[in-house]
C-alpha cells in the first residue's frame, strides 16, 4: 500500500524548483547590481534596501497573520524579493518613511489585497514605485552624488535621460561606457547594466527565466530607437544612439528581472514575445514624447494587464490535437 496511484487532472508535471529556490536565485542573481549600488553611492544603499525588505516582510506577515488569520508564508522569500527590487527603484537618498510607505502599499495593496502571492495582476513592487513616483515627485527624482569612481559632469545630478529630455547633454557628451559600467546617477538599480547582465545569465542558467521577454523588451526598444533616429536623420539627440537607451533608466531592470516575474507574464513563449515588444515599444513612446523621462515601469503594468487577455488568446497547441487543415 505505500505505492499509490494519485489520479488527478492534467497538467501533470514535475519540476525540482520550489518558489524558495526561484526567490533565492533571483536574490542572488541581485547582488552583483546591489555590489555596483554600493561602490556607487556608498552604504546608503544597503540602508536602503534593509528597510524595504524589513517592511515588505513585516507588512506580509502582519496582514497573513492578523488580516487573513492563516500560516504567515514569508519563508518562500516572494517578499524580500519585493524588497531588495523595490529598493532598486528607489534613489539612494530617499527618506526611510518613504520606503515603508512604498512597502505598504506594494505588499498590501498590489499583493495581499489579491490573495497574495500567485493571485496579484500587476508586479508588486512596481506598483509600489510608482505610487511614490506619483505622490512624492520630488524625493524620488533627487539622487545622491555617487561616492566611487568620476562622475559624469555633463549630467549634473540629473539621470541621462532626465538630462536628454531637457537637452541638457548633446549626443557626443553620452560616455556608454561610463554608464555600462554604473558611473551616472538613478535609482540604486539604473546604474549597474553590467551586473544586471550577469544577474540576467545566471538566472537563465539556472532557467529561473527564459530569453523571450528579456529579448522582446530591448530588441524592441533598440528597433524602435533605430528607426525613429532614421527618419529624423539622426540629428536628434533623443532618438539617436539606441545602445544609450538600453543602458540608461530602468531598461536592464525592468526587462531582466520586473517583465519577467511569473506571476503577471504571459505562460506561452509567443506571448511573452507580444508581450514584451509592447513593453518595449510603450517604453519608447513614453520616453521620447511623453511626459515622463522613463516609461519602463508604466509599459511593464500596462502590459501586465494586458497578460490575461494574452494568455486567453495565445495558447500552445493542446496535446493529441492535430492542426486544422
């Protein structure tokens, strides 16, 4: 009798990761970035970031325990995940009632109010982001001068994009290399597209993700950037130079590790690739006439809406089904 047949509808699969292990390797996949953070800005940022986790998690478990009156599921990681990438799209110098304010509504509003994790529509910590970016303006467009390596005058505190919006900086001021490397001002998770590359290949190593959105967001956005410089010829120092807007802002964040999050992306490979090019077209369209300098966070919530209807339109073939003649 210890060997039982277990009759139970499909899909029946089998798969060795667990959501603790796919939240440790996405925290993991995060240090190098939060590494560049540090060199960057200095030992704000991990103060920063062990305020938001801190509150994320506290905020989860207050609400499971007290609220929906069941087992408190921190253990599975999906809140200090919330945390350290909320914490990343947040300047290093913003006032720590801020980020308690941003966990909130990121854990209790955008997660818990669904059912917590696996029922939420739209990414958590974006959610968080952008509500501070709406109600507080001011702190979370303020950067910190970076305390490791030269500092790109040309931008003067402003981040590349706030400063090409304004025509503050000419194409031939824009160093690739210096923001490659991390060496301009952002939030803690703009500055580092190196780290967030390699964050990005180890976790398609360990096929936490796939290379669908990834691949979607930035080759569209790159596209979009190339054919707008064309029919401008070039002479534009927004359109131009389509590598400068897949290293500045939150490209690299956002289509590595905010796109991607399971929960509020399409299942299908084909989906994620539609849903991924809006993400990127969106994207561009905000940051070369509207109102916003960045537009990543709108474009990744604007198409996590849209994930259902994706899903419900884009479905694999089923398994014994031939195709229609």
């Amino acid at each position: 009798m210890a060997n039982k047949f277990i009759v139970a509808p499909a899909p029946h699969m089998h798969n060795p990761h667990s959501t603790q292990s796919l939240m440790r390797d996405v925290i993991l996949a995060l240090l190098p970035a939060l590494a560049v953070s540090i060199w960057v800005y200095g030992l704000s940022v991990l103060y920063v970031t062990a305020i938001a986790v801190v509150s994320c998690v506290l905020v989860e478990y207050l609400i499971q325990k007290f609220l929906f009156k069941g087992a408190p599921t921190i253990c599975n990681l999906s809140a200090v995940v919330t945390g350290v990438l909320l914490a990343f799209n947040l300047p290093s110098n913003i006032p720590w009632w801020i980020i308690v304010i941003g966990a909130v509504v990121a854990i209790g509003v955008a997660k818990m109010t669904f059912g917590g994790l696996g029922h939420n529509p739209f990414n958590p910590a974006l959610v968080g982001r952008v509500f501070l970016l709406i109600a507080y303006p001011v702190q979370m467009t303020s950067f910190a001068q970076p305390v490791g390596g030269e500092y790109v005058d040309a931008f003067a505190g402003a981040t590349p994009l706030a400063a090409l919006k304004a025509q503050a900086i000419e194409v031939g001021d824009v160093n690739l290399l210096n923001m490659f490397a991390g060496v301009m001002p952002g939030s803690m998770g703009e500055i580092a597209a190196a780290a967030l590359l390699v964050g990005g290949l180890y976790m398609l190593w360990r096929r936490v993700i796939t290379w669908h959105i990834p691949v979607a967001v930035l080759g569209s956005m790159a596209a979009f950037a190339f054919v707008v410089a064309l029919a401008q010829g070039g002479g534009d120092a927004l359109y131009a130079l389509p590598a400068f807007h897949l290293l500045a802002g939150g490209a690299m964040l956002g289509a590595i590790f905010m796109a991607t999050d399971y929960v509020t992306s399409p299942m299908t490979p084909k989906g994620m690739i539609i849903y991924g090019v809006g993400i990127g077209v969106i994207t561009m369209i905000i940051r070369m006439w509207g109102a916003y300098p960045e537009g990543m966070s709108f474009a990744i919530l604007l198409m996590n809406a849209v994930t259902p209807l994706i899903n419900k339109y884009v479905k694999p073939r089923r398994f014994g089904v031939t195709s229609k003649k």
